[in-house]
C-alpha cells in the first residue's frame, strides 16, 4: 500500500529539520562503541568490583570478557499495582538469558511514582519532573560500561518514557522494554466515573467513593483504562520495542512470564557480537517517532505524549512539534473506543484483536512505515501478530492478528473508523498554542464561547465550584500551572466538576498551561498552554469578564479583547513560595528553573551537539575510522 501523502510529508519535514541534531547523535552513539563486549574498555580492577558478588559461572562469562551481558533496569516497588508484579522478573531474565550464553546483571533501579495516587497532592509536582530523573537514573545505571544490551521494566506515566530518554542516551546498546500487563477488569469505567460526579455533587460520601475506587483499582497490573500508562504500552509495541503483543497480557499468568523471558533472550541475541546488532539508537528514527505519533491517534491515547514524544525524539535528536501531531491527526482514523473515550478497558480491545490489528491496519492503510527496525530486525509488519503459548505451555509462539474485530464498538477496521480523524487538535491564537484532545467531546461542545473565570490554582477553582458560585456559561483559565511554576501537575480534580456543570447545560470550558492526561474527558480543554506565564506567555494577560473563544473545528484559542486593552496590559503575577517546598519540592528547583517549554517536550536535556574532536570516549579505537552520519550508514555497514 503506498504511503499516504500527509504521513510522507511530515516524516520527510522531520528529517530535514532534525539533520543537525540527528547526525549529531549518531555521533555520539558511533562513538561510544568499541571492539568486542563493552566490558571490555574496563581495567582488571574495574572489572573485578562489577561481578565480584555474582554466582562462580556467570562470574567466569564476564572474566572472559568474550559473552555479552545484559543489564537490567527496572521500575519494581510492591505499593504501586502496575510495578509490583515485576517483583520476580529479575530471575526470570538471568535464567533466560543464560540459556543463550549470556550473563545478565541487576544494573540498577528507576523511581516510579503514580500519579493516581499524588492527584491532588503537593507530590503531584514531582510527577512530571521524575521522567528526567528516571533518565538520570537509567543512565547512572549503565554509565558503568559493564553492559552490551539492556531490559527495560517499566509500565506507567513518566516512567517509560524516562527509561526510553536514558536508553536513548546509550544509543549504542540495544534495548527491549518489558511489561508487566494490565490488572483483571473490575469494576466498569462508567459506573466509576459516575460515582466520582456524584461524590462531587455531595450525593456520596468518601465511604461509597473508596469503595468504587477499590472495585475499579483492585489488584496487579495497569490500571485498565486508556490513559497514559496503557499509552506507553501502544507506543513501545509500534515503535518496536515490545516484543509483538506483548503489552496487554495481564500479569502472573503463564503467557506473561513466557514472554518476559523471551523477551530476555532476544535482548542477549542482538548485541554487537551477532549478526543481529540493532542498537536503540537507530531502531527510534524519525519513521518510528512518526509511527509512534499515529498510534497515539488511532487509539485516543494520552494527551501526555504531546509533551513525552517530543521529548523522546530529542533524545534521538529529532525535532517534532504539534504541528506535526496536528496535521497527522486531520488524516489519521479513529479505530478505538477505549475509555474514557469509550466504555470499554484494555483488557477487552486486547480481546477483540489488540495492538496487532491497529497495526495492520494502518500498514494496509498506508498510514504507517514498514521500512522501519525494530527489536525483531527490519519491518513492523512482523509486529502485526498476537502471542500465545507454545506446544506443552512452553515458549511463545505468534500468529497473524485476526482479519476481523471481536468487537465494532470497540475497534473497527481502517476502512470503517469511529471518526475520519484522529481526535486531537492544536489550538492557538492570542493566548498561546495548546493541545485540545476532542475524541470523547461530543460535536456540540466542540466550540464554547463564553467570559473567562481565572485561577491560580485548582483548589481555587474548586472552592468556587463547592460554593456554588459556578452555575453559569463560563472558560475556566487556570493558570500558574506550567512546569516552571510548580510542575505541571495534571488537574483531574476539575473533571468531574466540569462534567457536572456540563450535563447541567452549562457551555464550560477548560484553558490551562497545566495537565489532563489521558484521563481528560468529555469536557473541551486546552491544555499545555505554552508558553506558560513565566515564560513569557500571554495567560498571564486574561482578566476576568474576557471572551474566550475556544473551537477545535477552527483551531481556535483566542481572548476578544481589542488590540490596544491587550497590550496595554500589564502581566499578572503569583506567590509561588508555596510550590517551591515540601514534599520534596526544593530538590527539584533545578527542573523548574531549567526546563524548556511543553511543545519542546518539557524536558531540562538539551538536543544533541557535535561532539569536540578532542575528546575520546574510550582508551580503544571506536569502531571503524570514520563517524557515520545517517541511518543509511549504519544499515550499509549492518549488510556488510
């Protein structure tokens, strides 16, 4: 199927935007191999402290520096449900990798915080900034050059995307991210979401509402509905970097461990001692940062990923933004209805034919790149498939992904989308550039018009709300909410509120330089506002009584106030004395103070520079005399 013409020309924009930085990076990645295992750059006694304590076989692997080993690097802890499965998976890995002549390593843990449960908290502020830490952390865990691959346990929020941003700043090694899978199904997304509007209506009490939350989040694994957690999962399947179907197995089950464990092995087989050498580096490229883009389309996933893909893509040195994500969305279909886009969990679009169908109907569709590398070697076509387990319960073996859903309400074909588009639209105007996720915002309440109320803050908003004072047409600005304010916290505290008023027949609406997640609903927001007031941004200019007008059908964000009253303004400020401590919030002063905007993905890393041509990475030569400058470089020398 030919490429259809939108994805060609934005993938072939990307890559020309991103040549500097891009050839920059493969530089970097060029140059921190070398000949043989990358222990191998390692002193005797440098050596001797990395498997002084391991077992007397694996120690003599490692001593013949000859085997490559495999570093793992995991997210575990037993109090969040998505992470506590991977308790076990360490011992799964060493036996598995053995079994293929390696040797793999605990190399080091990664924290992972869950925002269900700082929502609403002073940790909350944490949330978004512990992605650059879980980098940090990935990186300090290789940075002992002990490793010639690695696996990647993570699951939620920022912890993926963290992982990837530190695997990507090894990009020599490859990698292969490893689930943990969704909890069972509990209680239905729709009766949890009608209890948390009728708690907020004061018609519950905290009694009824824990008991709902309990029933809904009730056991290991992800939480079940579609938010950005499950998100991550869709992107590392399309991107390449799961094993195929992987992501939605639930944990504790045979096929789970099977496919951790094969998972393992493949991790040990495409180092740089194979003929199957496909370092992270060049698997992540500008098609599968595109493909990655679709898929989050498609599916109606998280709207986090407008900031974590762009951060994501820095680390590789490729530059998108939400024009590209915008442009894409008007071509790419809609094939899910997951809530809180829909009724339905993970657990049955897994069911009714799961990440293997979406991605082949989109390659059928010419709606994404084939021509791309994954853990598996070249095409994503080998991703279209659905895991089961082999003869006698042992080892995974794959067939294709069914040729029809199991379910039209919840994934349709290519040809037969729930909409022509996929759901999420740059805004933009007067008061900056923002992304408005619409595909669970009925076509009414797609354009409000109506006078601004401004916040400082969501409590703000919600003491108002508690009040009463809010029974009226209004655009919510809550503002202050940016990532140098105080972190960019997601406000779910506004949802149900705002739905509440909605269903009331109240024309509400939602700006703000703050976050929704995949958990914003059918209420219009824009959201990451950016720039944000303390980088100069114009929210910070919106007085209460302004018309807003916000339409995603015109991609619309726009204060109507006359020309000369605005500018004539003076830039509102904020005590935020309260945000910068406690809970751990001074330690992260320097995210605050260093961190980009959110359409450069929020991120304090910088993009890839040249590297000085005085500076050597090791005591070896690097392979080869020359510094490749493309993809196309490394897949000639991968055919050689």
């Amino acid at each position: 199927m030919a490429l259809h013409p939108v994805l060609e020309s934005v993938t072939a924009r990307i890559i020309e935007r991103s040549k500097p930085s891009r050839g920059a990076y493969l530089a970097h990645l060029e140059a921190a191999r070398i000949k043989g295992v990358q222990r191998g750059a390692l002193s005797c006694t440098n050596l001797a402290h990395g498997f002084a304590a391991f077992p007397a076989n694996d120690k003599l692997v490692l001593k013949e520096v000859k085997k490559p080993s495999v570093a793992i690097i995991s997210s575990y802890n037993d109090m969040l449900s998505a992470h506590q499965p991977f308790e076990g998976y360490p011992q799964l890995i060493k036996e598995a990798v053995r079994e293929v002549g390696a040797v793999a390593q605990f190399a080091g843990g990664a924290p992972a915080m869950c925002d269900g449960v700082t929502q609403g908290q002073p940790g909350m502020e944490l949330s978004l900034f512990s992605r650059d830490a879980i980098a940090m952390a990935a990186a300090v865990a290789l940075s002992h050059n002990m490793f010639d691959s690695a696996v990647y346990l993570g699951v939620c929020d920022k912890i993926v995307p963290g992982l990837l941003i530190g695997a990507l700043h090894f990009g020599h090694l490859p990698a292969v991210f490893v689930p943990a899978g969704p909890m069972t199904t509990g209680l239905s997304n729709s009766e949890k979401a009608k209890i948390r509007q009728l708690y907020a209506q004061g018609k519950v009490g905290r009694e009824e509402l824990l008991e709902g939350e309990a029933k809904s989040y009730h056991g290991a694994g992800t939480c079940t509905f579609y938010g950005t957690a499950n998100s991550n999962q869709m992107l590392m399947e399309v991107m390449g970097l799961h094993l195929p179907g992987a992501a939605f197995i639930s944990p504790n089950t045979p096929l789970r461990d099977e496919l951790t464990k094969a998972a393992a092995r493949r991790a040990a087989v495409i180092t740089a001692q194979s003929n199957e050498y496909l370092p992270v580096g060049h698997v992540v490229d500008e098609k599968s940062i595109v493909n990655a883009i679709v898929a989050l389309l498609t599916t109606g996933g998280s709207t986090n990923h407008t900031l974590h893909l762009v951060a994501i893509a820095k680390a590789a040195g490729i530059v998108i933004d939400w024009n590209d994500f915008d442009e894409l969305s008007r071509v790419v279909p809609l094939l899910t209805r997951i809530y809180p886009n829909g009724d339905a969990d993970v657990n049955h679009f897994h069911a009714a034919g799961g990440t293997g169908f979406v991605i082949r109907e989109l390659l059928d569709a010419g709606l994404l790149h084939d021509d791309v590398t994954t853990i598996l070697g070249k095409g994503l076509r080998a991703h279209a498939a659905e895991p089961f387990l082999g003869e006698n319960g042992q080892g995974v073996v794959w067939k294709d992904a069914p040729q029809e859903s199991g379910d039209e309400k919840v994934l349709r074909k290519a040809g037969a989308p729930f909409s022509a588009d996929g759901g999420m639209v740059l805004v933009k105007g007067n008061l900056g550039r923002a992304v408005m996720k619409v595909s669970a915002v009925k076509p009414e309440h797609r354009t409000v018009e109506a006078p601004a109320l401004v916040f400082n803050s969501q409590e703000a908003f919600m003491a108002d709300y508690k009040a009463g004072k809010l029974d009226r047409d209004f655009v919510a600005v809550i503002r202050f909410q940016g990532p140098r304010a105080n972190g960019m916290p997601e406000l779910h505290a506004l949802t149900p509120a705002l739905a509440n008023l909605q269903d009331a027949g109240r024309h509400v609406a939602l700006v703000t330089d703050g976050r929704m997640s995949g958990a914003s609903g059918k209420v219009p927001a824009a959201i990451h506002v950016s720039p944000e007031i303390l980088a100069g941004g114009p929210l910070g200019l919106v007085r209460d009584g302004d018309i807003i007008r916000l339409c995603a059908n015109t991609g619309t964000l726009e204060a109507l106030v006359d020309s000369a009253t605005w500018h004539a303004r003076s830039m509102a400020s904020a005590d935020l004395s309260p945000n910068q401590v406690g809970m751990g919030r001074e330690l992260f002063a320097m995210f605050r103070n260093s961190v980009c905007e959110a359409e450069k993905g929020a991120t304090t890393f910088p993009l890839p520079s040249p590297i000085p041509t005085t500076v050597g990475l090791h005591d070896q030569d690097p392979v080869g005399n020359t510094v490749p400058g493309s993809d196309e470089d490394f897949s000639m020398k991968k055919e050689a």
